[in-house]
C-alpha cells in the first residue's frame, strides 16, 4: 500500500490562501487611511483632534498586540482572523454612520485592535508553515503583498468617493476584508501547512505573562531595533511631505514623489527576502537602516522637488530591501510553544515604534524646528543600525 506525502509548502501554494487575502486586506486599508482625517474634519474636529483621532488607530494597535498573541495561542489562527474581520466591520460600520467624533474615534481605536489581531494572526500562521529555508521570502512577500493592496487603496477610495461620499472610503475597507475572510476560509491549505491552522500542544497553557518575562532579553535587545526601524518608517509620510511643503512643492506634486518612492518601496520585497534566505538577516537589516538613516539626515539639504525626489526614492530603496525584516527577526526569536504569545510582545516593540517616532519628531519640531527634527530621526536610524549590527545574530554555517 502506498500513501501520498504531503505537498510541501511553497510560496506559490501559499498565494491564495495567505497572500491574495492579505492583498485584500491590504487595499481597504490603503482606501481608509486617506480619509479618517477627512471624517472628522467633517464631524467639526480642529486640525489636531483630527490627527489625534487617526492617531487612534496606532493606539488601538498598541493595546491589542498582547491580547491578539493570547487569542491566537489559545484558539488558533484562522478564528482569530474571522473575530478580527468582526471587529474590525463593526468598526467600520461605526465610522461609516456616525454623527459624533467620540463615535468616530472609538471606532478607529477599534479599527487598529482588529488590524492588529488579524495582521498578528497571519504573521503566526506563516512563521508555523512554511520551513526555515523558505522564512524570509514568505515573510517578505506577506509584507510586500500588504504594500500593493496599500498602494492600489487610495485609487480605489479615491474612486468611490467620487460617486459615494467620504463614507464610500469605509465601505470600500469592509467589502475587501470579508472577501479576504471569505478566500481564507474557502481555500485549502497547502497539506504541508495543515499544522499551522490548530492550536499548538501547550500553548493554551503556555501563559503570556510567563512567555513575555522568558523573552525580555530578546525584547529589551533586538526588539529595540525593531522599535527603531518602525519609528523610521512611520516618520517617512510625515517628514516627506512635511519638508515639501516648507519647500513650497505644491500638494499635487509631493502626491507623485511620494507615490514614486512608495513603488520602489513596493517592488522590492521578494529580492529582500531572498538575501536574507540565502546570506542571512544582517545583510537586509544593517543596510536598511543605514540607508533609511542617511535619507533622514538628506532631507533637510534638498532644496526642489528633484532633490526632494531623489532622497524619498533613496528612502524607498532602503526601505524596499528591509520588507519583511521585522516580522523575519521575530519569527526566527520566537519560541516554539507559546509563539503567538512572543509575537503579540514582538510586535508590541514594533509598533511602539510607529507610534512613538512621529511623537518624537512632532515634539522635537515644536521645541526647536523641522529640519532637527529631522536629523534626530536620522541619528536614531543610526543607532538602530548598530543595535542591527550588534543583536542580529550571524548565520550558523554547518
């Protein structure tokens, strides 16, 4: 009697059931992002309730990493992903029909806790099914993938708010994420990764504060540079066009310089990965931060839209080659009972960095101006490049 072994997982099997939902995924909140300003704008918010609304987001993020990483330990992945499209469409739903900014702003807070379980949720499953050799491009194509769905949101929002209104942006978001469930749900699995979609043996009593306090080592080191690298990429959209307009480059244009920067960004996620499967991690996460860090210290010598240009393509390029190093760094730190639980800190570390750079920035700009700033931004890239240097572990040979 013979049997059939079980397929190996491939980054061609993993396309429909992980990275065309994550495409999905991925547009709605390109179409969103544009536009929670805009509602609350609407709703009567001054400039900076506005932004502190949309902050919430990130906020929202923050306080649901740890929680997303117990949920996922304890029920799997797959339900995890179908509570957060729940969450994240009565959210939606909350924005889309709300005549209050507390409404608003509760419901973009929520919006970032069902972000953050869904995007925690498939980091895991990804990390569990696909081998070690393979780590990296799969990884660095689920972050690339989540790029194109951004990059194509904004067109598509742009759209149905031409014939539907603000509200239009929401509905967009909602539509894309249930078809992303959907896709999830409907296609099989790769067999190889069939493991990947149940609870794994002693997770639901591995519990997260004792999986946490195991790691605060790797977390107070290496998730230090991973804080640092999101701090850069969360200070790019604001310090473009921010420096833009000092330069008085009128808004159509600094959409397209963006726009440039964000497609070269885009295009590099897969040979990111494959130099980090191949030569090891340090060789994707040292020059991504250099290069991130010297475009931050350029910035405030550009003095045109060319100049301006050439340093947000630069910016894009570094950024580009470190697609998926983040979520590469924490999958190879992380345990393997109690995974999800290390991820959910893993990306806490992450977004404290999002969160916590353009705070910096914002508050260095008011005590003293833009362009310190800016450098200050440029100089912690720096240090975060050497944090890469001295915490990234050196690929074993033999």
């Amino acid at each position: 009697m013979t049997t059939t072994a079980p397929t190996p997982v491939s980054l061609r099997s993993l396309i429909a059931p992980v990275y065309l939902p994550t495409v999905l995924f991925g547009i709605g909140q390109g179409a969103v992002a544009p536009i929670i300003v805009v509602s609350a704008r609407e709703l009567g918010a001054s400039i900076g309730v506005a932004g502190l609304i949309a902050a919430l987001a990130g906020i929202g993020n923050l306080a649901a990493d740890i929680p997303a990483g117990a949920l996922a330990g304890r029920i799997g992945e797959r339900r995890t992903m179908t509570l957060a499209t729940v969450l994240l469409t009565v959210s939606l739903v909350g924005c889309a029909f709300t005549g209050s900014l507390w409404l608003l702003g509760v419901s973009v807070f929520l919006m970032g806790m069902a972000r953050a379980a869904w995007g925690l949720a498939r980091q895991t499953y990804v990390t569990e099914a696909v081998p070690y050799a393979l780590r990296a491009r799969a990884l660095s194509t689920l972050g690339g993938t989540q790029r194109i769905g951004m990059f194509a949101g904004p067109f598509l929002g742009a759209l149905a708010l031409t014939w539907w209104g603000t509200s239009a942006a929401y509905w967009v978001h909602l539509v894309t994420a249930v078809a992303g469930l959907a896709v999830l749900l409907l296609v099989p699995s790769p067999e190889g990764a069939d493991k990947a979609d149940a609870v794994k043996p002693g997770d639901g009593h591995h519990g997260t504060l004792a999986v946490l306090r195991e790691n605060l080592p790797v977390f107070l080191t290496l998730g230090l540079a991973a804080s640092a690298v999101g701090a850069l990429r969360a200070a790019r959209p604001v310090v473009i066009p921010l420096w833009a307009d000092v330069l008085g480059i009128d808004p159509a244009a600094t959409s397209v310089v963006f726009g440039v920067a964000a497609a070269v960004d885009m295009l590099l996620f897969y040979p990111a990965g494959k130099v980090m499967d191949k030569y090891g991690r340090r060789w994707v996460a040292i020059p991504c931060m250099v290069i991130m860090a010297i475009s931050l210290l350029l910035i405030p010598l550009t003095h045109d839209v060319w100049s301006l240009g050439a340093v947000a393509m630069l910016f894009g390029f570094g950024n580009g080659i470190g697609s998926g190093i983040v979520m590469t760094l924490g999958a190879d730190a992380s345990p393997d009972v109690g995974r999800a639980r290390f991820l959910g800190g893993w990306r806490l570390c992450a977004d404290m960095g999002v969160t916590g750079g353009p705070l910096l920035m914002s508050g260095i700009a008011a005590v003293f101006a833009l362009g310190p700033a800016i450098i200050a931004m440029g100089l912690l890239g720096a240090l975060g490049a050497v944090a890469m240097w001295k915490w990234v572990p050196r690929p074993s040979h033999g």
